[in-house]
C-alpha cells in the first residue's frame, strides 16, 4: 500500500459557533496531487486553515509521518513539512521577490546550503520571478505574485504543499504555465493538495479529486472517474 503523506480523520472544526467541517476524511499518498472541489462556502478554505493550525479542529486527527498536527500552530505545522500557499497569495507587497521566497525558508538553518539550491531551483523553475528578483512583490502581475507564493512554499522544503485557489483572477496563459510548474513540483516529490475553482483545469491537473458539500466529503476517486459522474458535471462543471 502506498503511504500516506497526510491522512484526514473525523476531523470537525470552524469558527466558535460556526461548524464548518462536519467529519472530514482525506488522505493524500505520496506523489500524487489530489484537488478538492466544492462550491462557495463548502468549507474548502477552512479544510486547509484547519490543516495549517489557522483554524481549531475541534474533533478528529490530521496525521503527518510528524504524528498528528491537529491542535499544533502554524509554525509547528510548517515544521512537520506541510506548506500552505493561502487564497490572495498574501505576499509583503514592499518586500523584494527573493525577499518573499526568503521567507518561506524561515525556518531552515539559513546557511544550509540546500536553501541557496531551492532558491536558485525556483528562480529556474519561474524565470520572471529571476528577473523580477530585487523588485517589491507588489509590483508583480497576478500570475507572477501567485509564481513567487508558490515558490515561497516550495522555499519552506515541503512534503505536501496546499494551494488556495490557483487560477484566482489570472490569464489562461498564466494558468496553464502554473498548472505545468504544479506538475513539474509533484513529479519531483512534492504531494500537491490544490483547491480550483475552475473543476475541468483541477481534474486535469490532479490524480484525485474530492467534492466537498457542506463541509462534509460526498464523493471520492480518480480524477477521470470524478469528471464523469453525472452529480459532478451536473452541479460543478454546467453540463448535464
Ligand atoms: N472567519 C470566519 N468567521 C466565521 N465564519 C467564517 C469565517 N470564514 C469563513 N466562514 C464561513 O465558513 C463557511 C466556509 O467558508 P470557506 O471560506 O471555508 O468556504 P470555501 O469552500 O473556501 O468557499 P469559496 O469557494 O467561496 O472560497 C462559510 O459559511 C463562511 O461564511
Ligand atoms: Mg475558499
């Protein structure tokens, strides 16, 4: 059996009063990428909050090979290999790029030479964000802010890294050279849990999909098998 890079259980949560997350279970394997779809307000932002230590589970385990990060804070969950790149990428606008990228190796020994290597290796991976590298991130486009907080996470090492909304407001080209940067960043070892907004570029993208309604998980399976359920063309991608 393959291992699991994160294993969801029961997990409940939201906002004091408000429940959001009614019993999730999700699990990601090693080397795959799995989307989560869902409409607005499903519970797919607080699902990754949750994750993150943002948000408090109030019931269930988020199992980690770091054990489970359930009840731990950001900083821990970061640590235990798990990077969220958040919905509005969140950069320091009047900090440099590599600043930004920086960042997102806080926690690393800074003279760790493999630091410099993933730096360089994002630089590579999205040259714009090279020559854009002594520039304020808020001088960049929407698809070079979304490059430099995809790259921040990447900065941080992780096993698993959890993207918000990819496709949020940017150019189909920007988009489809994303979704390829996606796809080199899984290929190398790095397990992707992405939320798309748009259904047919996330099934595309992902080896699995989860539709989640409600805060609850109502379907399951390989991305090929979720793209045809009737319920899923139906209710997420407008075609019956
Ligand atoms: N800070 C908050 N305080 C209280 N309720 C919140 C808060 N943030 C989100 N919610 C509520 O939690 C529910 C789930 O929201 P969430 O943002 O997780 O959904 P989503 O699936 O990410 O939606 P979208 O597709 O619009 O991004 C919604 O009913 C929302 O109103
Ligand atoms: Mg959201």
């Amino acid at each position: 059996m393959a291992e699991n890079i994160l294993e969801i259980s029961g997990l409940q949560g939201g906002y004091g009063e408000i429940q959001v997350l009614w019993g999730v279970d999700l699990a990601v394997e090693a080397g795959e990428m799995v989307c989560l779809i869902g409409s607005n307000g499903a519970g797919k932002t607080t699902l990754l909050k949750t994750i993150s230590g943002l948000v408090p589970a109030t019931s269930g385990s988020i199992v980690t090979d770091a054990g489970n990060l359930a009840g731990k804070s950001p900083e821990e969950v970061l640590r235990a290999g798990v990077a969220h790149v958040p919905e509005g990428r969140r950069l320091f606008r009047t900090m440099s790029v590599r600043d930004n990228l920086m960042m997102g190796a806080y926690l690393r020994p800074q003279n760790d030479p493999q630091v410099k290597r993933d730096l360089e290796r994002v630089m590579t991976m999205f040259p714009r964000l090279a020559e854009r590298a002594r520039q304020d991130a808020g001088t960049l486009s929407g698809g070079e802010q979304q490059m430099c907080a995809i790259g921040r996470g990447i900065m941080s090492d992780p096993k698993l890294l959890m993207i918000d909304e990819l496709s949020l407001g940017l150019a189909p080209q920007a988009v489809d050279m994303l979704g390829e940067a996606l796809v080199d960043i899984n290929r190398g070892g790095v397990a992707i849990l992405l939320i798309e907004q748009d259904v047919m570029t996330a099934l595309d993208l992902a080896h699995r999909a989860y539709i989640l309604d409600r805060g609850r998980i109502t379907l399951s399976g390989p991305s090929s098998e979720i793209a045809n359920a009737p319920a899923v063309r139906e209710a997420y991608i407008g075609v019956t």
